[in-house]
C-alpha cells in the first residue's frame, strides 16, 4: 500500500450505528436486509462491529483523508493506530484483521466502496442508499398481528438474539397508545445513548416496507 499523509481527521461519531444502519456488507461480511426478502446479519458483522465499537471507546482507531505520496490520489484511510493500548483492544484489533482478511501488523488501510476487496490492505465497504435505509428503518417496527393477518403489511423482524457479539436493533417502532377521555396521544420518545436502541414509541400506521 501506498504511504498517505494525513490531512483533517473525521469528528468521532459512533462507528458501530453508522455501520449498521449504512453498511450493507464488509469486505464480503453481510449486515441483515429488511424487507420481504429480508436476512439476518452474518455472525461475523456483529462480531466486526462490536470489536470496532471497543476500539473506538479506547481511542485507538481513526478514520481520515489521506494522499498517497506515490499517486498523489486523495483517498479515505482507517487507521488501527496507537500501541501504548490494552491487551484486550490489541485482541479486538486483532480480530478486525482476521475478520475481514486484513494483513497483520499494518496499521493503515485504504477504504473504498465495493462488495469485495481487491488486497489485504483495503476494506471494502457497500454502502446502502437512501431507499434502503428507510426500508430497514421501516422493518424495525413492530407492526399489530392483525394488520399482518389482513395482509398489510409484511411481519415484524424477530427480535435479535441474546449474546455478547449480537447487534441491538439500531431503532425499535412501538405501537403504543394513551387514553385522555375520549383521545388518544403518543407516548413520549426515549432515545437510548450510543450501542444502544432507539425506542420511539407511539401510534403509527404500519409500513408497506416492514
């Protein structure tokens, strides 16, 4: 791989919701798909994401543009970087690597858009667009039995299973009502800190997409 030199680095959002909610695969490692043809995600993305969540807690990954000295190429480039880091980060840096089929003990790679990569020392990344972001979004709903009995909509997506390296829902939709006399409102919106679920709760009409 090239030697790039930095320039402004990326503000640190969570790395883990972007990628579940944005990411479709990783270097060929498949997040779920909504819909009704829809998926769960491959045991591997949760593993993947979980550890990029750890790493990125513990400041030891970065995300920047860079240029190649060689191409002069501008290009956007992940960096595994500091070693004064813990044991169990080194692990879970180490088990990036393995999982997406990275090159040992590099420390920089060069991250693009595609299903598969083309080396050790490049990652991936299809990205899904705006139509399908919002029918994951709208598959996180949980819709009424009955709508699905009268055949409106498709069922609700199971819930995940329980596990240290399974992914929460990144939104969960609940369908939910407050009686006051004769009218109805929304319950309040709870939205849960970084990792975790966002809950709106509220009533909603169920999603074509779901």
């Amino acid at each position: 791989m090239s030697t790039w030199e930095a320039s402004d680095p990326e503000s640190g959002r969570p790395a883990d919701l972007l990628l579940q909610i944005g990411a479709q695969t990783i270097n060929g490692i498949s997040n779920k798909r909504g819909g009704a043809r829809g998926r769960t995600a491959d045991l591997e993305f949760g593993q993947l994401l979980t550890a990029i969540q750890r790493i990125q807690a513990s400041g030891a990954v970065g995300l920047r543009t860079g240029v190649s000295k060689e191409t002069k190429q501008e290009a956007t480039v992940l960096s595994l970087g500091r070693k004064d880091v813990s044991a169990e980060t080194l692990a879970d840096q180490a088990l990036v690597r393995k999982l997406l089929g990275l090159r040992p003990g590099l420390r920089e790679f060069k991250v693009v858009y595609g299903a598969l990569a083309e080396s050790d020392d490049v990652i991936a990344i299809q990205t899904r667009w705006g139509f399908q972001i919002m029918v994951e979004l709208a598959a996180e709903i949980q819709v009424p039995a009955d709508h699905v009995a009268e055949r409106r909509t498709y069922p609700s997506q199971p819930a995940p299973a329980v596990g240290p390296d399974v992914l929460p829902r990144s939104f969960a939709f609940c369908r939910e009502r407050r009686r006051l006399g004769t009218h109805s409102r929304p319950s309040s919106i709870t939205t849960t800190g970084t990792g975790s679920t966002t809950v709106i709760s509220g009533p909603r009409a169920s999603s074509p997409f779901s």
